[in-house]
C-alpha cells in the first residue's frame, strides 16, 4: 500500500520565506520605478507651470507703454525684504492683452500688478497678477486678481539703467523706462520636511530688453511708408 508523504510545518515555512523574499525582491524595483516615474511626471508639471508663467511676464513687458499718462500711470518697482528673502512688486501699463476681453474701450492700455501673497491652500506664496483694463474706473469690477503661480517663496526685480542694475525702479523720479528688466524667482521644493536654504531652491530668471518706440518715429514710419 502506498503511502503519501505530507510536507512537514518546517518545509512550510522555508518555502513560505523563499517566496516572500522573492516577492520582496519583485516590489522593490518597481516600488522605485513608480516613485521616479511620479517625481518625473512632477518635474514636468512645474516645468510646463514655469515656462507658461515666463511666456506671460514676457508679453506683458513686451507690450510696456510709455508712463506717466492718466492711464498709464508709472512704472514702479519696489523692493521689499523679508526675513526668507525678497518679495517685490511691479506696477506698469501693457499694451499686452489680458485675460478678459474689452480693451478696445481704453485704447489697449492695461494695469497690471504682479506680487506675493500668502497662499491659503498650500506651501509658500501665491505669485499674483492684478489686471485693470480701464485705470480710470472706479468700479471694483475693473480689476481682476488670478494666480500666476503658486508655491513660490521669493520675487526679486532688477532695473537696468544703462551702466548698472538697481533693485528698484520709479518712472517718476528715474527718468522713463529702463533698458532692460530682470526677474529673478525661487520655489517652495517638495514636501519633505526639510529646511532648505533660498539659495539651495530651484531657481529661475527672465531678462527682457525694454524697447520702447516713440510715437514720432510710428508716425515718421507711417510717413514713409505712404511715400
């Protein structure tokens, strides 16, 4: 008679640890590739946020209008410190279309207003943009506030004026527009834990040359043209 030999509890429990470290040695890899697959897919998420708030800042300074007028107001750079680093403001006119329609009423001239307020929702602060499509109004519908960026821990300006950089600018007492504008701003990095320094931060800048055309060169353009 032929007797069935049972696998005794010993037996059991090697094989049960063989297979549980060869699950182990499964799961770990692709434990490692999903988490760089996210940390990826993170990177790209800023990277598209940042070159999309650049674009912005970009055809706002490219359409500066000359300060000084009703609408235009003046160009204002101000620096401020904090004790994380600097978080300035920017006030100028644009002829740059916003994110409403109806510029027509004030001749394409916009206000616009850029600085850092404390975000409610998360980390570091909130990158605003304030637009006013009519400065003379005084209907509080007139401005609209959005958030450019968000997580943002520093803004820092700087003004060209032909011979050097200043870090503050106002039209009003420094001779027009600059030469040029420097953007220079930080990221809140990811959550973990850690307190890093400003200057460890991922880091970003944006120079923009001010070229502005006088109304007497459109119209000796216009001129000349007609010839």
């Amino acid at each position: 008679m032929l007797r069935h030999r049972c696998f005794t509890l010993i037996e059991v429990l090697v094989a049960a640890f063989a297979m549980a470290i060869l699950i182990a040695a499964l799961v770990i890899p692709v434990q490692g590739a999903l988490r760089e697959r996210e940390r990826a897919n993170d990177a790209d998420a800023d990277a598209f946020r940042v070159h999309r708030v650049l674009d912005r800042v970009r055809d706002d300074l490219d359409g500066l209008l000359i300060p000084g007028g009703d609408l235009t107001g003046q160009f204002v750079g101000t620096k401020n410190d904090t004790q994380d680093g600097r978080r300035d403001t920017f006030t100028f006119a644009t002829s740059a279309a916003g994110f409403r329609a109806g510029l027509d009423s004030t001749g394409g001239c916009v206000r616009v207003e850029y600085e850092l307020t404390e975000s409610d929702t998360g980390t570091g602060y909130d990158w605003m943009r304030t637009e006013t499509l009519n400065p003379l109004s005084e209907d509080e519908d007139a401005s609209v506030e959005s958030v450019m960026l968000a997580g943002v821990r520093t803004l820092e300006l700087a003004f060209y004026d032909g011979t050097s950089w200043q870090e503050s600018w106002d039209s009003s007492t420094d001779d027009g527009l600059p030469q040029a504008v420097k953007l220079t701003f930080t990221l809140e990095p990811d959550d973990t834990g850690e307190d890093i320094d400003t200057e460890d931060l991922p880091t970003y800048r944006l120079l923009i040359p001010v070229l502005i055309e006088s109304a007497d060169e459109e119209s000796g353009a216009a001129g000349g043209q007609g010839e």
